[in-house]
C-alpha cells in the first residue's frame, strides 16, 4: 500500500522534527512537506495536495484556524487534521467548525499517534471527538519500541467528552507553572494551584478578582495594551514579564503567555494565560547588571586572566591605569604590562596564588606608551569544578603616588637623621670643649669661697655663692648632655643583663639619700635581659631618681619597680606616689629641655626622659607615662627579646 503523504504545520522545529521521525518511521506515512506557519502550509497544501496535512493550532503569521478554510478551498481532496498541544472543547469545535476534518492531541504515544492518524484520515473519522475508532491491524509499527495495544472498546460521545474535559482539569489542576482562564475582560475564571502559590493567594481570592488587581502599577498599562491587541486580533499570542504583588509585600516575576479563545462565531470567549515564576532568573539578571555596574564603576582597575596569563576582560579603571584604550587590552599578554625588573616577584607572587588561592604584592607597571607606575596588585585564582586553575583576577591599584611620598618620607628622615647625627655630635664637642672652661670658672669660685671669703664683705659673700651654684648646674647640664649625646655615638652593646643586679647597684648608690629623705624604692623580681648595662643603668636610674623628686612636699616617696612579659618584649614599670604627669604634657616630657615645674621647686635640666626615650628607642622599644591608679605616676618602657636593628 502507498504511504499516506502528509504537509506537517507547527512553528516549532522541534515538533517538526519529532513528528516526521514518528510518521515515516511507521512507514505508513511520507512526509512531503513541512511548514512553520499557516500561510505556508496553505501554500504547501495547495501546491504538493498531500493526502492529510497535519496542523497546529496557535501558529504565528496565520494560525491554524485561519487556514483550515484556506487549505478546504486550495486543496479540497486533502484532510485537514488539527493536531493540538491544548485541548479545549470550544477548540476542538472551531476547528471542526472551521472545516477540518479531525482534533487530535498532541500528548499521545508516537504509536498511538499513527494509529489515531490513519484512522482519521478515513472519510467519517474526526480523531478524539464523537465516534473516533481505528483498527489497531490498520498500521504495522515496526521501528517503534514500547507499542501497546490501543484501546479497541468503543466509547460513547459524551463519555469521550466527559475524558476529554477530565483530562485538561487534570492537566490545568497540575500543571507546575501558573495557568489561568480569564474573561475576556480580565476576571479569573479558573485558576490553578500553582498560580495560587505564585501569587499568595487561595482559589476563592483569585476568582472573586481581576488579574489587573494585583498586577503591578509598573505593568499594568502595557498588560492592558496586549489584551486589546489580542481581542482586537492583531495578534495571537502575546508574551510579557509581569510582576505580581503577593499580599506580603513581596513581588514575583512572571513569564505571562496568552492567547485568546473565540467562540463558533468568532468572539472573544476567555484568555488562556501561561504564568512561569522566573523571580530567581530576574534577581539572578539583577545580581549580574548590578555585578556589571560595580565593575564598569569601580574605582579599582579589575581584570580577568586566563590561565595563560592573558587578558580576558578588563574594566574601564583597569584600562586607564595601564594606558590602553577600553577593549585592547583583551588578548594582550599580561607580562606586557608589567615590569620586566618586578617579574620575579610578580612571579613568586602568582605562585603563591595558584597555592593558597589568592596573594598580594606591589610591584611596577608598564604602560602602553612605556610608562612606569606602581601598583598594588592582590590576585585571585579561578578555578573549574575539577579545581583546576582557569585563571585568575586581578585587583589593581595605582600606588604610584604613594610610593613616591614613601620614598621622599624616607629620603626626608634619612636627611634628619644625618642633620640630627651632626647637630648631636656638635653638641657633643660644645659640651665637653665647655668642660675645662667651667672647671677653671668653679675651682676659682671655691678657691675664693674657702681662701677669701673671710675678705669679702656679705655682698661679695653671695656673689661667690651664685658663681658656685651657677657653675654647679652648668656641670649637671654639660654632664647630662654628654650623657645624651654618648647614647648614639658609641658602639652599640649586646650582653645579658640582669635587670635585678642593674636595680641593686643603683639602690647602693642612692642609699644614703633614700635613708635621709625616708623614701623606699622596692622591686618584684626582674628578669634578665639583652642589651647596653650602662645604657639600662641610666634608663632605671633616672627614672626610679625623677619618681623619688616629683613627690608633693612633706610625703615620703614610694617607688616600686616591676617586669611582665607582654608579646614579643619584657614591659618595665617605675611606678612612684608622687604628683603625677598632666595627660596633656605627657609625649612632651620626654623631648630636650622640656621640663613642667620651676627649677626652685623641683631641680633638674629636662634632659633626663629625652635620654630614656632615646636609650629605648634606639633598641627598638617604646616609653610612655600612665596614671598610676593608686595616685601618682608609673612610667613604662619595653625592651624587646627580638633585639631587632639599632638605630642611630
Ligand atoms: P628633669 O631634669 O626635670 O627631671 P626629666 O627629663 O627627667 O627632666 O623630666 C622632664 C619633666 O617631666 C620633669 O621636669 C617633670 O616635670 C616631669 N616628670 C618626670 N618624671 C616625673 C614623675 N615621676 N612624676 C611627675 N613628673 C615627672
């Protein structure tokens, strides 16, 4: 028997495809024909008068309905059989209405389809509506696996009708995206369970509204354009994102399709609209516009490498800061924009990331038109599911201006220090070239007050007096100095030290003024450290000295001494009972000369805190001066345990 030749309508090539697979494969059939709209299957029928032409309903350009009558009146010999995704009763009868010949569904079997096929295209036959019956022995399926018997029992018309309606309940009932039947002005009809859970709504809420009710404001108007171009038949199908309000305030995204059924006579019966929840797709797009913006924006050059180190993406900042115009950097080696000097350690770097995942590094840059600058690179490796490096990203910022102010800061405090070197070493020869000058000045001053003051009248006797005091403070301010200036000058020492041994030898020596004034000086036990023992001697000395001088007068000085550890350093406390430091003066004092008390009050030449702070810095350490909270002052100094580089 010769194949039946069939013309396939459907605008999607998918179904095209599946469809005359299905067919020749039964060998029933040849497809001789195959158009994606109706206008063409009109004219394919018309030309090539097939046997059956095979037709989809919602077709773009002229639909299904459309061409039934056309194809009657080309082709009149040729069946029409509609083949549907969507079944409604109402359909079923357009078509049959519009002259086709059969409706079927396309949700059967492909064996099933080819027997319900041929058996509609025997005069009298209109597939699944009334009366359809077919002869299983009618079609040899011999490349289909999986055939089953087709049901040979006859089923009456409304039996058939009442299956028919059950099963689009179900589907509809079913179905995982949101379907709706709407009035043709835009009231829900029926609705089911998962546009309720779309849209936070129960059954009897949606159905008692209009869709336009909680569409948002935003989309309104154009939901409404798209309606009255679908009554209006101006189009057939229309496809929109609408975002619904859910009664939580929350909005859901929906992909809407609709189209419109009419009645026998051509008026718009109800709105059968599709609903997919694509909010998770529409934040996701967000993310990624919002992720494009930052990088478009950011202030910071970033980049994208692959893993033969070459540019992949770049955004604008990272254009302009290595001098290529936006997009050609793309394909350019990365080595070519980096120092050929720094790629060693941009290497070491790069390593380090493909190790632990990410790494940062300063290095220089080269720009397009040969340029220098420097920047702060940090990397961060990309890699596949398998975790195999694909590249990485960079994250650049020009640095160059910082480390141009770093480099004149350094040039700026090696100058300091060298004049600071050469003002300390002057005041170092001033000092000790004063020295005999004031010795000749007060061993004649004594002189005359021992030999000749018996002479003298009261004046001349207190003359002598202020000679003598003025020279003794002179000699205390030069020694002091001295003291200052040896700090730097001599050859650093590094020995073991008890600091307890250090302590003990200072107490002896004050040890007949503490008993004459009746303050005590006591000690927790010291520890031993790295370091000057002369140097350490003054630190102590002149601190347990000043905590024992800057009492309140008629109270006795207490002075307690103590040592912790804290990270990295041994933390020394001179704690004392005395009148305390004003918070406001206390970095002052341990600068030259700066003293806060009248020198007929308390003594001193403000040298001694400037030759502490000078004798802990250079080790590396730091001083300072807190409230002693049980009145008075404490007066803490570190000494690192790492005795890192000495400074002059
Ligand atoms: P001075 O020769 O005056 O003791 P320093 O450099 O040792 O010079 O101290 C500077 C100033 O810091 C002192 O004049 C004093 O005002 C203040 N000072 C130092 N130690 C103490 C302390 N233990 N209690 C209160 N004030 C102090």
């Amino acid at each position: 028997m010769a194949p039946v030749r069939v013309v396939l309508a459907d605008d999607v090539p998918a179904v095209l495809h599946l469809l005359r697979y299905t067919l020749e494969a039964s060998e029933a059939f040849q497809v001789v024909g195959e158009a994606t709209n109706g206008a063409e299957a009109v004219r394919l029928a018309g030309d090539l008068r097939p046997d059956v032409v095979l037709l989809d309903l919602a077709m773009p350009v002229m639909d299904g309905l459309e061409a039934i009558p056309e194809i009657r009146r080309r082709a009149p010999a040729t069946r029409i059989v509609v083949l549907s995704g969507f079944n409604a009763d109402r359909m079923e009868e357009s078509a049959i209405g519009c002259g086709a010949d059969a409706y079927l569904e396309k949700r059967y079997r492909p064996d099933e389809l080819v027997a319900r096929l041929m058996s509609a295209c025997r005069p009298g036959r209109t597939g699944d509506s009334p009366g359809a019956e077919f002869d299983d022995g009618l079609v040899h399926l011999r490349h289909l696996e999986g055939h089953q018997p087709l049901p040979s029992a006859l089923r009456s018309p409304e039996q058939a009708a009442r299956e028919a309606r059950e099963r689009f309940r179900l589907a509809f009932e079913n179905a995982p995206i949101g379907m709706a039947l709407l009035s043709p002005a835009g009231r829900f009809l029926q609705v089911n369970r998962a546009l309720c859970t779309m849209t936070g709504r129960d059954e009897p809420l949606l159905l008692a509204r209009a869709e336009a009710d909680f569409t948002h404001p935003y989309d309104l108007e154009r939901e409404a354009r798209l309606m009255a171009e679908l009554l209006a038949g101006e189009i057939d199908t229309s496809r929109s994102e609408v975002r619904y309000q859910r009664p939580d305030g929350d909005v859901v995204w929906a992909l809407v399709s609709r189209s419109l059924l009419r009645d026998e006579r051509g008026r718009p019966s109800q709105f059968v609209s599709q609903m997919v929840d694509i909010t998770e797709q529409k934040r996701a797009e967000h993310a990624v516009r919002h992720f494009a913006a930052v990088l478009e924006h950011a202030i910071e050059g970033i980049a994208r490498l692959d893993a033969r180190r070459r540019y992949l993406d770049v955004n604008p900042a990272y254009a302009s800061m290595a001098g290529y115009p936006a997009g050609e950097l793309v394909g350019v080696d990365w080595a070519d924009t980096l120092h050929p000097d720094d790629a060693d350690r941009v290497d070491a770097a790069y390593d380090e990331m493909v190790g632990s995942g990410w790494a940062e590094v300063d290095s220089r840059a080269l720009r397009k038109d040969g340029s220098v600058h420097f920047q702060r690179l940090v990397m961060v490796s990309t890699v596949d599911d398998d975790g195999r490096l694909t590249g990485h990203y960079c994250f650049s910022k020009d640095v160059t201006d910082e480390k141009r102010g770093e480099e004149a800061r350094r040039r700026h405090a090696d100058d300091l220090a060298r004049s600071n070197a050469e003002l300390v070493d002057f005041a170092y020869v001033a000092a000790h070239d004063l020295k005999s000058p004031l010795q000749v000045v007060s061993g004649f001053a004594h002189l005359l007050d021992q030999l000749y003051v018996p002479a003298l009248d009261e004046r001349g006797r207190e003359f002598v007096r202020f000679i003598l005091d003025g020279a003794s403070r002179m000699d205390t301010l030069i020694e002091d100095l001295l003291s200052y200036c040896r700090v730097g000058s001599a050859e650093p020492v590094t020995v073991d030290v008890s600091l307890d041994a250090v302590l003990a030898g200072i107490l002896v020596q004050m040890k007949a003024d503490l008993e004459a004034s009746g303050a005590t000086v006591t000690a927790d036990p010291l520890p031993g450290v790295r370091g000057d023992p002369v140097q350490l001697g003054q630190l102590l000395q002149n601190l347990v000295a000043n905590g024992l001088k800057f009492v309140a007068e008629g109270s006795a000085a207490r002075v307690h001494v103590t040592a912790e550890r804290v990270p990295g350093a041994w933390a020394v406390t001179v704690s004392d009972n005395g009148i305390g430091v004003d918070p406001a003066h206390r970095e002052r004092i341990f600068g030259m000369f700066e003293r806060l008390h009248a020198r007929e009050r308390y003594q001193g030449t403000g040298i001694g805190l400037a030759i502490c702070a000078r004798i802990v810095e250079r080790r590396g350490g730091s001083i300072w001066v807190e409230d002693n909270p049980s009145g008075g002052s404490r007066f803490r100094f570190t000494i690192p345990t790492e005795t890192g580089p000495v400074t002059s």
